[in-house]
C-alpha cells in the first residue's frame, strides 16, 4: 500500500543546511535579520504611533 496522506514527516536540520535550502529556495529575496535593529525600529513605531494618538 501507498503513503498516507496524513502521515507527518520531520527531519532535523543544522543551521548552515537551513540556510543553503534557504538560499537555493528563494536566493536574494531574504536577508538575515539584526534582531536588535529590528526591537529598535518597533520602539520607534510604537513611540510614534503614541503621540499620533495623543494629538
């Protein structure tokens, strides 16, 4: 008998092999991210969008 469709596969993956299928799968489309660059900008937003409100 065929697979079954509901069947769940998993396979674990090291970082640099995540990032090569990341890499064949969609190439320049993305970049990593600066975690710390990224909570900055949110303040910022937020910060913002607070006085947006305010006024």
């Amino acid at each position: 008998m065929g697979e079954k469709w509901n069947e769940v596969k998993t396979q674990t993956l090291r970082p640099a092999e995540v990032e090569a299928l990341l890499a064949r799968e969609f190439g320049e489309k993305i970049s990593p991210v600066n975690h710390e660059e990224l909570a900055k900008k949110h303040r910022s937003h937020q910060l913002h969008d607070e006085k947006t409100l305010r006024s």
